[in-house]
C-alpha cells in the first residue's frame, strides 16, 4: 500500500487511481491486524485526496491508541482534529508529545501546534464548546 502512496505521480488521474488501490490494499491490511498503527495511518493517508470525514480521524485516534510513543502519529491526528474544528481534543492528543523531555522536530511541532490552539482558544469569545471525543473505528473495505 505504501508503494502505491508513493507512487502518487504528479498526474492527478494517476495519483487518484494509485491512492484507490493503495486504500484497498490497506483495507485488507486492517481485516488481518485491525490494531497495527502503521496499517491505520497508511489507510488514512491513502484517502488524503478524499474530504476529510469523522471515520477518518477516528482512524487517526486509533493509530495514536494503538502506537502512542509515536509522535508522528499524535501530530497528524491532532492535524486532523484541528480541521474538524476539534482544537480541545486535538491539544490533548498533543500534550504528551509537547511535555516529552527529550526534544526533537516532532516535539516542536506539538509544542508549535498547543501554542497556536491556546492562543486561538484566547481569541474566541465564549470558549470553544468543545464536547467528549469520538469513538476510534477502522477501516472497513
């Protein structure tokens, strides 16, 4: 599946078509190891060209679930929660990875990433509203 992902060629008709099989491949992948973070991302990632739906960030909350030492992981989920106008949860999904010691790109992103969600949430009049987050699913084929 990830061959197929990279395979995503300039030409949008063939990108399209690479995506579609890279997001079958990963499908089947799920029905044999449905809690394999890497399986879970692949999925969300082949269907990038697709608007993003509440399934797909649930896939992306379980990848965290399932792989949460990973911070890549952690920061396209709360990439994901942040489009979806989920910034409470999204900066939760984040703190472990913005609080971790030993430093990195990743951790300066979610730190990058905690910072803009606090000082968007400053600017909102009223708070954000935000409720209990979604239940986690995977993909079906």
């Amino acid at each position: 599946g990830e061959s197929r992902l990279a395979a995503g060629a300039a030409d949008e008709a063939i990108r399209a078509a690479a995506f579609a099989e890279a997001a079958k491949l990963f499908a089947r992948a799920f029905k044999l190891d449905p809690d394999n973070p890497v399986v879970l991302r692949g999925y969300a990632n082949s269907k990038a060209l697709e608007p993003l739906t509440s399934r797909l960030v649930d896939i992306r909350l379980k990848a965290v679930e399932m792989g949460p030492e990973v911070g890549l992981y952690r920061l396209e989920a709360a990439r994901a929660l942040i489009a979806t106008k989920e910034p409470v949860i999204a900066k939760a999904v984040l703190m472990p990875l913005a609080r971790s010691p030993h430093g990195g790109e990743a951790v300066d992103a979610a730190q990058a990433m905690v910072k803009a969600i606090d000082e968007a949430a400053a600017g909102a009049p009223g708070g954000s509203g935000q409720s209990a987050g979604p239940e986690t699913a995977g993909p079906s084929s």
